[in-house]
C-alpha cells in the first residue's frame, strides 16, 4: 500500500470460523456500543475490544483502559486465535516480535463510516497496527501524513489483513461508508479488528 504498509490478501481466511466464534463470545460478555466522540458525537460505528487494554471515546478523551467502562469489568481475554493471526500476519509483513495487548473490534453495519484519523493513543509507535477485515467489503481510505494529503482507495475484503508501522505509522486513514449487502458468514455487516501495542 505504501513504505511500511503491507496488505495480506485474504491471510484471515483459514482462521475465519475460530474468529467468529470467539467474537460471539467476546461481545456476549462485552457488547458492541456506539461510543461519543470528545466533539460529542456518537459514532456510527459500534465498537468492543479484547486484551489487557482497550480503546475507549468519551467526553473526556480517547484513552486505553483495561477495563470497559459499561460493566466496570475487565475486557474478555484476548483469544489464542486473535493473537496467532495478529503475530503471522506482522511477521509475514516483515514486523517480527509483535505482541499485541489491545484488539479493537470495529464493527460497521451498512451506511456506517470511519472519518480520516491517525493511530495515536499508544505508547510506542515502534510497534505496529494489524487489522483484519471480515464479512462486508469496505473502501478503505488510505492518506498521507498531512490530513490534506488526498487518500488513496482500497477494497478490503473478507480475510484480507492490512498490516502498518515504521513510515507508515502516523499515516491518515478512515473507511467510506458502508455499502449494504449481505455476507454469507458475517450476514449485513463489517467486522475489523486492529491489534495494538498499546502500552
Ligand atoms: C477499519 N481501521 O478498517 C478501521 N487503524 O475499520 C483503522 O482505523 C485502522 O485498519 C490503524 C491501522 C489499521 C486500520
Ligand atoms: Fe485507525
């Protein structure tokens, strides 16, 4: 995609059902809610989290916190399934050693999208993003430094993994809205997970 981003076409695809069995798991404990940004407004796309830390938007702030502010409890540990995925797939993409502590979980039901942002609420920005993308395709946006720098478009399909860090790290990204359709294992949605080194 670029210096430092790597896209894994279709990598996720032999892990599917073990993920999607976990991810039911996961959101039976910790449900996917639409949070407020510190602006005030309520994204349009849901969001729950694995591992020791997770991405939490509230009034105050962005911030990772171990545990999910609606239940006060713990985010669910991160599946042995997640983590294997996450560290093939950086390693495939040439970032060894990769050990996340926070998976985002994202998920976009159609008409849902993600504005131009950076990855910036983690400590070390040595480490590496990898995000996998499941059921519905999404036009994924992928920019430049500046928040000005035109994005460039790419489809990200069920399986496929894009992995990011060194020069590409700090780079501006958001997903257009979701078109609707209906996936044979997901149904009319979009899941994404982004693996974190966050602390
Ligand atoms: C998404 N992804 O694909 C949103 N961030 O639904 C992200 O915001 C993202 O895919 C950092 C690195 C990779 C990503
Ligand atoms: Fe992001």
């Amino acid at each position: 995609m670029a210096d430092g981003a790597v896209l894994l076409r279709g990598f996720a695809k032999p892990f599917e059902a073990d993920l999607t069995a976990a991810l039911r798991d996961i959101a039976a404990q910790a449900p996917f809610r639409h949070m407020v940004t510190p602006g005030g407004h309520q994204m349009s796309v849901a969001m729950t989290n694995c591992g020791g830390a997770g991405w939490v938007t509230d009034r105050t702030g962005y911030r990772y916190d171990a545990r999910d502010p609606e239940t006060g409890k713990p985010w669910p540990a991160m599946p042995l399934s997640f983590r294997e995925l996450a560290e093939q797939a950086a390693d495939r993409a040439g970032f060894r050693g990769f050990s996340p502590d926070a998976c985002l979980i994202n998920r976009y039901q159609p008409g849902a999208r993600m504005s131009l942002h950076q990855d910036r609420d983690e400590n070390d920005f040595s480490a590496p993003i990898v995000s996998v993308s499941l059921g519905l395709p999404a036009i994924f946006l992928f920019g430049g430094l500046k928040r000005s720098d035109r994005p460039r478009r790419f489809r990200l399909e069920h399986g496929d993994i894009a992995v990011w860090g060194g020069p590409a790290r700090l780079v501006f990204h958001g997903v257009a809205p979701l078109a609707d359709g209906e996936h044979g294992l997901l149904g009319r949605q979009r899941i994404n997970l982004t693996f974190r080194k966050a602390r």
